[in-house]
C-alpha cells in the first residue's frame, strides 16, 4: 500500500502552500483547492482524507464534511 492520499482545501493560498509543504514527505496530495468543487474532487479523486478550513466562503468545512 502507498502513502494515504489526501485532499486539501482552503481559502488562503499561503496556508494551503504550508499544509503541503507540512504533509507532502509523508502523503499523496491529490489536489489544493483554494475555491469551489471541494465536493466534486472529493467524489473523483477518492482520498483517504480530506484536510479542509472550516470557514471558507463558498463551501464551508462543516457543510462540506
């Protein structure tokens, strides 16, 4: 089995450049999103986890998760 594969979505791109640059020695990042079609990747791309900002403006992390 590879490393888990995650998605990661937030707002802010310097915060989405952090987090991979945190994860990206031990996980697959499938994709950043910054804005919109969080739901849409999720359902194609399949990760193992999902790494989301509960308050962004266009989906929120509560009514995304």
């Amino acid at each position: 089995m590879g490393c888990p594969r995650i998605l990661l979505a937030d707002d802010r791109h310097e915060m989405l450049r952090e987090i991979s640059e945190l994860l990206e020695s031990e996980f697959e990042i499938v994709a950043a999103l910054q804005t919109g079609g969080l739901i849409e990747a999720a359902l194609h791309l399949d990760p193992d986890l999902i790494v989301l900002d509960i308050s962004m403006p266009i989906v929120n992390g509560m009514t995304a998760a």
